[in-house]
C-alpha cells in the first residue's frame, strides 16, 4: 500500500505553548505532593495505571505529561489520534484549549477520507475492525458523546469536572501521573519529560503482536544541534519550534501545519486563563520548570521568596551554565578531541556524559584516568581503550606538534609517562581489561617511536625524552620493571591473552630491549621470561595440527636484540638457543610450516647466530650441526632460494663464523671453530660460485659475498699456507677480470652514482640537523656506503701484505679517483656537525656508522696507493679520525700510531720544515704515542663492537650497539673516547695536568722518562703538524678552532698551576722554553687579529660558527667546574709568575670580549686592575676574530667602566687594553659615540679631567670610532676630524665652563 | 695536632737569610725574591708599591703553600734599576708610608685626649656608657 495506513503510529505533538501545571487542589491537603514510590519510571508507572484503569490496550502515549490546567487533563488522557471520520464522525470542535488541534485533526482525517476511494474506505475500514474488534464503533461513539457533553458543561472549566473520573477512558490515572511529574520535576531536575522519552516507543502488552512506528521521511526533523542538557529542552523528538532555531526538513509533513495550529493554542489558551491570577500566572509560565522559584510560586505562593532555609535549591540551577575554568580538552570515544563548541551541544545519547562534573559532552584526560581505575570492568576496558586510541594519535603529535593532538603538544610526555602508569596497573587484569591495558601500553610503547622498529645498531634511550626534555626521567625509565616484566612472563606463561596482544607484550619487550643495554639486561634476568618466550612463541608444537599456533619469527627478533644488547646477555640466550635448530635442521622447503614462515624463521635464525658470532659465542653450532649447515648453504645458493633475506643471513653468518676461525683463542670457549673446518667446509668456493648468479640489483648480497670473502682471505693470510697466498691467487682469478669488465665493475659503478646521488640529495635538503625526512637518504647513502666498503676490504685482503705500504700494482681495479673523490665529499659533509645539534634525529649516529668504515678502510686503501703523498695520507687520517664513531678505536689507534711514526726529521726536512734538533733527541713522537692510545682506548666495559669484526673485537666487543646520541655529544666529558674533538691533540696535555690521577702514568713503560717540556714539544709539534697539513690539502672544516687553539695554549702555561716551587731554578717553567714558546706562538698566528683584515670589520658578526671558549673547556673541565673558575686561575698564575710574558697576556685577553659574559671583565678590570699595565699587547696581535667585538656594544656595566677610568688614569695602559678602556670610556662620555650625555656622562668627564693625565684626557676627548665599517686603531682613531668636535665642546660646556676651558685647546686645534 | 707551631710563622729557624734574591737567567732585569717568615700582609704591600713605581714593569707574588711561611716575589723592571734596587726603594717608600701613617695615626688619636668627649667605637659612631645597646650586630662572641 503506498499510502500509510490510517491508523498511523502516535506522533507527540506539543500539547500547548506552555508549560503544564499539576492540579494544585488534589495536594493542597498537606502541602506536598504525596508520596509516591519511585522504583519504576515515571513511564512505566503511568502506563500501568493506564492498563488497569481501561484493561485496554495503549496506543497512545501513556500520559505523563501534565498539562498546564486542569480542563486539558480529560483531553489529555483520551487517545491523541482521532479515528478516522469514516467510522467515526470526528467529535464536534467545541472545547477551547486542545480543540483547535483536535479541530485540525479531524479537519485533516476528513480531507484524508474524503481523498479516499470508495474501495480504500473499505479496506481501511476492515483494517480497523480487524484491528480493535467490532466494538469500537461502539467505544468510539461513547468517547465521543463524553466529550460532547463535557464541552456542553464546561462553560466555565471548573476544577471539579476535572476532578471526576471521566468514563470510560479518562480514569483516575492522569493524576497520579501528573503528580509523579510534579513529584519529579523537583527530584530529577535533569531527568528527560517522559512525554519525549516515550513518544518513539510504542507501549508493548505480552500478548501483541510487535509493530514498529510507521515513519514517513516527513516524520524526521534534523536538528542543528541536540541540547545538551534534557533539562533544558527534550531531547529529540518533538517537532521543530521557533524556540530550537534553525532546523532542516527533510520534508514537509502533509497535513499539519504546525506552526499556526501553536498559534492558535496560544491564543486560546491565554484567553482561558481567567480563573486564575493572571499576574502569578504569567510569571509562573516565565519560570523554568522545576526551578525552585517555580515550586514556590506554584505550590507555595505564600512561602517567602527567598527563604533561607530552602537556600540550598538555589545553587543548583545556577551552577548550570558552569564557566570552564580552562577548555580542557574532551575526547569521543574513540579518543579524538571533540572541538569546544561541539561539547557543549551533543546530545547525551552518545554515551559522553557519564563523567561526574559539568554538562559537557566528552571525557576530558581526567575523567579517563579516573574512570580507567572504574571497578566496573567494562567501563575500565573501554576507558583503556580510549586512552590507546588517544596514546595513538598523541603519539603523531610528538613527533610533529601538528598532527596528531596538536592542542596536546607539549605534553606528550607527562602523558606517556601517565598512560603507562595506568597501563601497568591495569596489565595484570583478566580477560579484556588486561588486553585493553596491554593495547594502551603497546601504544605508548611500541607505537610510540614507531619508525625505529627495525633499528638494532644503537641504543634508544635519547628517544625516551622526545624532543622537548623537561623531565630528568624519561617515559620508558619510569616504567616499574621489576613489576611489568614478571607480569608479562606470567601472561606468556598461562597464555590466556588472545594471541594478538601476546604478540604486543613481545613487542613491548623488542622495544624495552632496544631502549638500553641495562634494560635488555633485566629483560634476561627476569625470571622464566626468556624462556616463557621461546616456549610460547617458537616451540610451538610439532607436528601441526589444526589449531596449534604458528611460531612467531618476531620473538626471534627480540632475542637478536637482547643478544646485541650486550656479552652477558647473549651468553644468556645460549641455553635455549639450542632448541632453534629446529628451524635449522629442515629446509625450508620440507619444513612443517609454509614455506615463506619457515624461511623467514631460518633467517632470523640464522641472524641470531651471527649476532652471538659477534662475541665469539656459540661458534661451535656449525660443527655440531655440520650437515645441516651443509645442506643449507647448497640450498641457499641454490637458485631454488629465493629469498634474499635468508641469501644475506646466511652470508653474514659465514663471515662471523670465518672471522672466528681466525684465531681458535679468542671465541669463548675456544676451539670452537677451525680453521681447518672453514676450509673444509668450502664455503669460499661455494660463495664465489654464488656469484655467478647474481645480477647488479643484488647489492645487498655482493656486499656480503665480498664481506665473507675479505673475511676468508685475511683468514688464510694468517692461517693459510705461505700468508694465503695461494688462496688469494685462486680468489682473485675469478675477480681480478669481473672487477676491471664484469659484473663486480657494475656493482660497484651503481653503488658510486648511488652514493653520490643519495649524498646530493642530503646536500640539498639539509639544513642545520639531520630531521627524520633524511633519515631514508642517509639509510640509502649506507647502503651504498656498504658495498663500497666491502668492495675496499675485498681489495685490502687480496692485497699481498697485510702491513700498510704502498703496492707496486693493485690486486684488481677500482675506481679509485671517484671512491676518492665521494670519501672527499662524505668526509666534508656538513651533516656530521648536523649530528649534534638538539633537532637532529637521535639515532642519525647509528646511521653514519656504514660511512666511517668506507672512510676508515678508504683510508687504508689511499696507504697502499703507490703515487699517495705521505702528507696526504696523513691529512686525510686527521679529518677521518674525527669521523670515526665508538667501535672503530681499534682502527682509530692503528691510525694514530702511524701518524705518529710517520713524523720524523727527515719527512719535516723533505718538506722544508725547520724544527729544532732538541725534539728529537728525546726519541720525537714516541713519547707522546702513550698518550694519543689511551685518548683512543676504548672503556673496557663500554667496548662496542666494530663494524669490521676482528678477532681481536669479537673477544673483548661488550656491545654490538652504539650508545645513544647523548653519550656522544662533543662537548662534554664523556666515557667514549670517539668520536673526537677537533682539539683532541691536545690530550698529552691533559694527562700532565691531571698527572695525579692519570691512568697513562701508572702504565707507562719503565724507559719513559720524558720531561713536561719535552711532552709539550712534542705534543705542539704534532698540532702543528697537524693543522699545516689540514690547511695544505684544503681540509679546512677539522682545522682547530681559535677557541680550541686558545684553550689548549692556555692547559700549556696551566702546567705551572699548583707548582710548588721552581726547584731551585733548574727546572724552569714549560711555556718559557723557547721551543714551547715558538710553537705556540706559529699556532696561534693565523688566528690573531693581524692575520686577517676582516678582524677590523664593525659591527661583529653576530652568528659565531666555532663553540665559545667555555663551551670548548667544558670537554676538559667537565660540568663541574666552570669556565670562570680556570680563568681566575689562570689570571692568579699570570699575576704571580708570568713576568709579564706576553703569550700569557695575549691569551688573558679572549674571554674580555663583549660576547662573553661581564665575569670576565669584572674578573680582570676590576679585581686585577693593577695587572692591566702589564699587558701590553699591541691591536694586532689580539687573539680574535674581531676587534670589534671588544669595543661593540658600549659597556654598560657601572663597575667595569669605573675600572677602565681607574686603570687608565693610574697607570700607564698600554696598546690594545688601553684601547678598549678610552673606547668605552670615550663612549660613556660623549654623544656623538652613542651616549646619552645625561648627569653620569658629565661625572664621567669631570673625573677624567681632575684625575686623569694630560695624554689621557688628550685621548679620552679626541678618540673617534666608526659603528659600522672598519676600525679604526690608534693613532687613526685619535686624529679624526669633523664637526662632532664642535658639539663635543658645546657637550663639554654644559659641564661647566672651566671644563670648557681646559677642552677647548684641544678641541679647536688645527 | 699537626699545626706548626705558631712561632714558626715569624721566627727565622737558624742560620736561615730572610731574603733571598735570584736573577732571573733568561728575562732581562727580573728577578725572583723570596722572603720568608712573611705572608700576603708584607707581599700585597710591596707588590702595591712596586706598581705604583713607573721604573717596573711586572711586581706579582704567589704563596705557594698556605702552611710554608715565605713568598715569591717577582720583579721585572725596564732596565734603568735593577729590581733589588727597585724592591730596595719600594721598601723604603714603604716605611715611609707607614710612618707617616703611624704619625698622623698618633696625632689624631691624641685629640681624643684634648676633645675628652665623646668615645668612639671601632666604627667612629659615638659610644655612650660603653654599653653595646642598639648595637647589636657587634660581633659579641
């Protein structure tokens, strides 16, 4: 039927403009409303009633609603739905309030009937009788003429009609329910007006069939916005009115026209209300409903108006409006913010109100925490689940402040740290708790940093600041482990978690392990964790059945992490361990599992061998399970394997395993493996088979093929017959053609233009720091970097002598001018000092680490090149050293050494450098080389593992990871050697100046027996070897600094701090050797003002590009002890015993610079005036990069201008210090300098005048300094002339005349 | 327990020369002057003094140990002097100094006599009674 059916479902329609009122007189007796019990709703007591009164069954609303005088009581307990006018003639419009709209009814169904076809009558018709018996008819009729006689009597709506019971279908029950509205408007002020709540719902009886509400398209309104709050409005579901502001029809509904009908009943309804008091009336209909203003006026008119002792109902309505102290933010369910605005709109059905304070929609952070502790489980599950929703999205934001939650910034760590909390507390808990709890703390764990999954090389504690460290601890540190971990061994143990969060809690550990060395550690040592994890996830049982759960190949990830972690922790996993060889002993192809499962498990496998490999452990596997190995390595360089991933594990485990052959005494235990085995084995011959397949896209696994092979080769030239000779002979008649023409030419071609473009790339986009968007480049450019540096050690081991010397011919051919010339480019690159800086992402060390062992073994390479220049190799030694990270000491000693023995007489004398005899007679270098090792030594216990295994680094590695960023940063003291500061040449001298406490003394051999002078000449010599070839061949960028250079002048002359006595004069002071005194002298010319004309330019630079002179100490000094507090020292020694040297007065001189602090000046001008007379350095011969940067900008600082007036007028001041006192001075004096010639310039000139001397006063009046240009130095800046003289004088007139007077002279000449 | 004895402080120990001068090699008309049984009182004077002088060109000393009572003074002048003469001269300004500072010293203490009034406490404000009332950030022990 496409019509609706006539008998249409019960729509409300809003009974009257106002407010309803309950009839007054029924509880009048005492007062109060009676009592009524309240264990049902409202709705539910009133259809009861309802049920009882008629028997019948309810189509209409049972009426709870009130109506706002009593005569509309009777009408409202009728049906609201007229029958249809066909059965039923609609009842004559004669009552006044509700009529209208009955009115408008029976208009409307007649129009409907009328519209109907004689058929339709009929059928409706047979509809209804069907539907309600044959008697209603006879119920309808009865209705009617009820109603007809009551309008006829109504003349007057007197109360008493109301009071009847209205038969037959107006019972007794519309009281009661109006009193229970009364009752409840007071009560629940909030509670929704059941009239709304019911008007969707048809009422249900057991014996009815279930209909639903025939609704047309008509029938729905959408409203802007719902009212947040029922109290104030119902929530849904009357029409639109005025009041609820714009609303969108989604069509109109024909037939009603709401809007004049309410018109209507407004005015009918105002006409009717004469029996009552038409003022109380009005203002009663003005008040809200249930405000106790309206229980007074309405139930006590005679009350007081403002009764104290009713006092407390009056809060509660004006908290209402609640002013947000703050807009906190408030999150939906599914942990998004929901916007301000929004909040205070949102209909409460969506389930965001089920917080304790205020109407908002939405739960603010406070709210979920609380309501994450619930007791309720579900409510606990679904809040955890909120804050891993919220955990998800917060993480965006702390990478970037503007995903995510940006209205969160700022707070991503107290909220982690939060977060976590609360999901350890949660974790122990069952069933979907436990897992929502695990979830959130796999968000703030896992999720968090999620991009760092796969890095393994280095450890992640830097990462638990973020980028903004405010707090000391970081999220992950203050994670109760010693609570977490047992929890999660338990949860692996009973494994009553879906598999799904199983698998988070190991990955919550993966990253835990990740974090730091110390947290893997208590990962191992926590009880039956490790072995709950091999149990749960990799020895699942065999053979398969249906439901048996695959092994997990992530758990072995995490246990390769662990292994990494550190020696200890390996040697831990080596028990069960044993147990892999079950992915081992079956191919892939005949493994129980799929077949990409059981390939991705050997690799893993495999890889995990490696890792162990890397300490020397756990070698002895590959004779244990010999065949297997052996059927594995003809599987993997089968065609029939298709997986690289497994080609590349299984390669870099050949190579651990040779490397530990080499030498049998450095595995633990050892023996393990033989070299004999190694050979047997035939894995060299196997591998370079291999490389038939291979085509140039295989990177990855050239390198390794040329890793595994370098390893076998170095391996026989200790082990082999005659050095490996043969061995070399058969390598490299396979790889001497294909490097020159072949296949390896390619390879190694594509990973140049890789490399240089990938480095370009870097170059382009780079800016001061290493971001996150440079991490895929950098990744791509180590790559690339790697297969280089295989390549390299391929042609090092092929090399006939291990010894570095240059080789009459190459092994084979590489293309050595551009792998030259990108080493040139890498090593110069600005992204190393990128790396340090606070944006730079904090694992980029890690990444760098593939381009320190090219550059390491480049380095090795440029010694065996026939036409090197030994000055040459020894400048790129100098820049690549400071390349190097923690595991390349073993190389960067090597280096060191070398460089050492490489300087004697005869290379300075070939290069025409006269150094005195005296530096060699004590045996030159040698004595400082014990020095340079320990600057290099690694700590024992912090040894990380190099990237190129040795046997020697396999035996002592106690870590294959990299410590985290924040251990290496340059400028502080640090446990790690590398990587170095440029000024690292200095150390010998630190050792003399810590020479109580140096470890380098308590070892050093029995002939050592070298002076303090003869160290430092020595020391200086290699820094000034050092820097002259640096500048030589251009490699300006690892160049000390002037700081540097300054800092390590200043250790020099230090030595004498804290001396006794001068030992009878024998023993004289170190810097006055005139060797000393030479060298430092030629060390610190290129960086005196003379050196260079841009030292006079003005203003001075603003940006300095080397650290300030404290920054640099710190390296030395550590935190502790401050740059001021050497300084005074330093000045203390000066004033004491420098005789005025003037070395020793040019280097007092750099901290006086405006850029440093006032302390300095304070220090020196003030507390050492009587030592300024004394320094007589000349301008040019300042240690600065501009002069300008002592005069610019004045000082201002009272008391150090009082001591330039007082040095300058006691004693003689001499060259640049007497510049700096008339300049400052001169400036505080005059106006046309910059000063504002108020009261204190005048003071100031006064007192020149009385006290200084005729020269002084001749300077102070006629110094001139230009702002901007160049400056001028003396005598320029004391003959300028100009008309500034003029308002000079005019200027000293204003002081008095007899100033005037004595200027004048002066200030008129010439 | 192990302080020294107080004495030692300015009592010279036998056959011990209270000033020992050696020329400076290598620097040109320096000298290192070392005076025992003295301390900072006398080197701070002296070295004061040997500034003020125009003939010097660096006057500094160091104690080189608290306990051991002596100091290094370290004299460079231009050559027209030489320093044991400059450190000769600089003493005898010295005592000149002092003593007039002694003589003006006595001098006005003695108008305390010939005023007779008022007392005056060791910061020149005037004591009545001798009683410390309102005084109270005197150091009483």
């Amino acid at each position: 039927m496409s019509q609706p059916s006539l008998v249409g479902s019960i729509l409300e329609r809003k009974p009257a403009g106002k407010p309803s009122t309950p009839p007054s007189q029924t509880t009048t007796k005492t007062g109060f409303p009676a009592v009524q019990h309240r264990s049902q709703s409202a709705f539910a007591r009133a259809r009861q009633n309802a049920q009882k009164a008629t028997g019948q069954r309810l189509r209409d609303v049972p009426v709870v609603q009130p109506s706002s005088s009593l005569k509309n009581e009777i009408l409202q307990s009728k049906p609201v739905p007229l029958p249809p006018a066909s059965i039923l003639p609609s009842p004559a419009a004669s009552q006044r309030d509700p009529d209208a709209w009955r009115n408008s009814m029976e208009e409307e169904n007649l129009r409907r009937v009328e519209a109907m076809t004689e058929e339709e009558r009929e059928q409706e018709r047979a509809e209804i009788l069907e539907k309600f018996g044959p008697h209603v008819a006879e119920v309808l009729r009865k209705a009617r003429e009820a109603r007809e006689a009551k309008q006829k009597a109504d003349g007057e709506g007197s109360q008493e009609v109301g009071a009847q019971p209205s038969p037959p279908s107006s019972p007794s029950r519309p009281r009661i329910g109006e009193r229970t509205r009364s009752f409840n408007s007071i009560m629940r002020p909030s509670s929704p007006p059941s009239s709304s709540a019911s008007s969707s719902r048809p009422p249900s009886r057991a014996d009815r069939k279930i209909r639903f509400a025939d609704i047309t398209p008509g029938d729905i309104h959408v409203y802007e916005s719902a009212p947040p709050s029922p109290r104030r409005k119902a929530l849904a579901l009357p029409s639109p009115s005025d009041s609820d502001g714009p609303t969108i029809s989604l069509g109109e509904w024909k037939g009603s026209s709401q809007k004049s009908l309410r018109r209507r009943e407004e005015t009918t309804e105002a006409a009717q209300d004469e029996g009552r008091d038409v003022k109380t009336e009005v203002k009663v209909a003005d008040l809200e409903e249930g405000t106790p203003e309206y229980i007074r006026q309405r139930f006590f008119p005679s009350a007081p108006a403002h009764d104290p002792s009713v006092q407390w109902m009056q809060a509660a309505p004006e908290e209402e409006p609640e002013p947000e102290a703050e807009p906190t933010i408030r999150f939906d369910l599914s942990g998004s913010p929901i916007p301000a605005d929004l909040s205070s709109k949102l209909p409460t059905h969506l389930g965001l109100h089920h917080h304790a304070e205020g109407s908002h929609a939405g739960y603010t952070l406070d709210d979920i925490f609380l309501l994450s502790r619930s007791t309720v489980p579900a409510q606990r599950a679904s809040m955890l689940s909120v804050l891993a929703k919220i955990a998800h999205k917060l993480a965006r934001t702390s990478a970037d402040s503007k995903k995510g939650i940006p209205e969160l910034a700022g707070q991503e760590l107290p909220l982690r740290k939060r977060m976590l909390a609360t999901g350890v507390e949660a974790m122990s808990e069952r069933a979907s708790v436990g897992a929502r709890a695990v979830e959130l703390l796999w968000e703030c764990i896992v999720w968090w940093d999620d991009v760092i999954r796969d890095l393994d090389g280095v450890e992640l504690r830097d990462l638990d600041l973020g980028t903004t460290a405010t707090s000391s601890e970081g999220a992950l540190a203050s994670l109760p482990l010693d609570y977490m971990l047992p929890q999660i061994a338990n949860a692996f143990a009973v494994g009553d978690f879906p598999p799904e969060t199983l698998v988070q809690l190991l990955e919550i550990l993966h990253r835990l392990a990740q974090h730091s060395n110390a947290m893997a550690t208590t990962i191992v040592s926590t009880k039956g964790l490790i072995a709950n994890t091999f149990q749960r996830f990799l020895l699942t049982p065999i053979p398969l059945a249906d439901d048996t759960p695959l092994p997990t190949p992530f758990a072995l990830t995490f246990l390769r992490i662990v292994a990494l972690s550190s020696r200890e922790n390996a040697s831990a996993l080596l028990d069960p361990a044993d147990s892999l060889l079950r992915f081992v002993i079956s191919l892939p192809t005949a493994s129980p599992f799929p077949v990409g499962l059981a390939t991705t498990l050997l690799s893993e496998t495999l890889r995990l061998y490696a890792a162990f490999a890397s300490y020397g452990l756990y070698a002895h596997i590959a004779t244990t399970a010999q065949e297997h190995f052996l059927q594995l390595n003809r599987y993997v360089l089968s065609p029939q394997c298709l997986s690289v991933n497994l080609r590349s594990a299984w390669l870099e485990l050949i190579e651990a395993w040779i490397v530990c052959a080499h030498d049998p005494h450095r595995t633990t235990p050892t023996h393990e493996i033989l070299w004999s085995q190694v050979v047997g084995w035939g894995w060299i011959d196997d591998i370079l088979a291999a490389r038939e397949r291979l085509t140039v896209q295989d990177e990855e696994l050239w390198r390794r093929i040329w890793e595994a092979s370098a390893a076998f080769l170095e391996g026989a030239r200790i082990n082999g017959l005659r050095g490996g000779e043969e061995e070399r002979a058969s390598a490299l008649a396979i790889l001497k053609e294909s490097f020159s023409s072949g296949v390896e030419q390619r390879v190694v071609a594509v990973a140049l233009e890789g490399a240089r473009t990938a480095l370009g790339k870097l170059s382009s986009g780079l800016r001061q720091a290493i971001l996150a968007s440079d991490v895929p480049v950098l990744q791509e450019l180590g790559r690339h970097a790697n297969t280089l540096a295989a390549a390299t050690r391929l042609f090092l081991a092929c090399a006939p002598r291990a010894t570095p010397e240059s080789l009459p011919e190459p092994p084979f051919i590489l293309p050595f001018a551009e792998l030259s010339s990108l080493c040139a480019a890498i090593t110069n690159h600005p992204f190393w000092t990128g790396l340090y800086t606070p944006e730079s992402t904090l694992y980029a060390h890690a990444l760098c680490r593939p381009l320190s062992s090219l550059l390491s073994r480049y380095l090795r390479l440029v010694r065996t090149m026939p036409n090197t220049a030994l000055d040459l190799w020894m400048a790129q030694a100098f820049a690549i050293l400071c390349r190097l990270f923690p595991g390349d000491e073993d190389f960067a000693q090597r280096t060191a050494i070398g460089i050492a023995e490489t300087i004697t007489q005869d290379f300075l004398r070939l290069r025409g450098w006269n150094v005195p005899e005296a530096v060699w007679d004590r045996g030159g270098m040698a004595i400082i080389t014990p020095f340079l090792k320990y600057a290099l030594r690694p700590t024992p216990e912090l040894r990380v593992g190099s990237v190129w295994k040795t046997p020697q680094s396999i035996s002592i590695a106690a870590t294959q990871r990299l410590p985290p960023l924040s251990a290496l940063t340059p400028n502080e003291r640090r446990d790690h050697a590398l990587p170095l500061a440029k000024d690292w040449l200095f150390s010998p001298l630190d050792h003399l100046l810590r020479s109580g406490e140096s470890e380098v003394f308590k070892n050093l051999p029995e002939s050592w027996d070298a002076s303090e002078a003869e160290v430092v000449r020595a020391t200086l010599l290699l820094i000034r070897v050092s820097q002259e070839v640096l500048q030589y061949h251009q490699l300006s960028g690892f160049l000390m600094s002037r700081e540097e250079a300054v800092f390590g002048c200043m250790k020099v002359f230090m030595l004498e701090h804290g001396q006794q006595e001068p030992s009878g004069g024998s023993q004289e002071e170190v810097f006055r050797d005139t060797i000393v005194e030479r060298f430092m002298t030629d060390l610190l010319a290129p960086f005196s003002a003379s050196a260079s004309q841009k030292s006079l330019r003005t203003p001075p630079p603003s940006i300095h590009t080397s650290d300030s002179i404290d920054v640099v100490a710190k390296r030395f000094l550590g935190s502790a002890v401050p740059f001021y507090q050497w300084y005074t020292d330093f000045v203390g020694l000066y004033d004491s015993i420098s005789f005025a040297h003037p070395l020793f007065a040019r280097l007092l001189l750099p901290p006086l610079s405006m850029r440093y602090p006032v302390d300095y000046r304070k220090y020196l001008w003030a507390d050492f005036n009587h030592v300024m007379r004394t320094i007589r350095v000349p301008p040019e011969a300042v240690i600065t990069g501009s002069i300008a940067e002592y005069l610019w900008p004045v000082e201002v600082d009272a008391e150090v201008v009082g001591a330039y007036l007082r040095a300058l007028v006691k004693g003689s001041l001499d060259g640049f210090v007497r510049l700096v006192a008339v300049h400052h001075i001169s400036c505080k004096i005059w106006p046309d300098l910059g000063s504002d010639g108020e009261e204190k310039a005048q003071k100031l000139l006064r007192a020149v005048i009385d006290q200084g001397g005729h020269d002084v006063v001749r300077d102070v009046v006629l110094y001139r300094q230009n702002r901007v240009g160049t400056i001028m130095l003396p005598p320029a800046c004391f003959k300028q002339q100009g008309e500034w003289k003029a308002s000079r004088l005019e200027f000293a007139g204003r002081c008095g005349a007899e100033v005037r007077e004595r200027l004048k002279g002066l200030l008129e000449g010439q | 327990m192990n302080a020294p004895n107080r004495y030692e402080l300015y009592v010279l120990e036998e056959g011990e020369r209270p000033v020992e001068v050696t020329e400076d090699t290598k620097i040109p008309n320096a000298a290192t002057i070392k005076i025992v049984k003295q301390d900072h009182t006398l080197a701070n004077l002296l070295r004061s003094q040997l500034l003020s002088m125009p003939q010097v060109l660096f006057a500094g000393y160091k104690v080189p140990h608290p306990l051991h009572p002596y100091f290094l003074l370290k004299i460079q002048t231009d050559g027209s002097v030489t320093p044991t003469q400059v450190l000769e001269t600089a003493c005898t300004k010295l005592i000149g100094t002092i003593a007039t500072l002694e003589a003006k010293f006595k001098r006005e203490f003695t108008f305390k006599d010939v005023d007779g009034g008022v007392q005056e406490d060791a910061y020149g404000a005037p004591v009545t009674g001798g009683s410390f009332e309102g005084n109270s950030y005197v150091d009483l022990f």
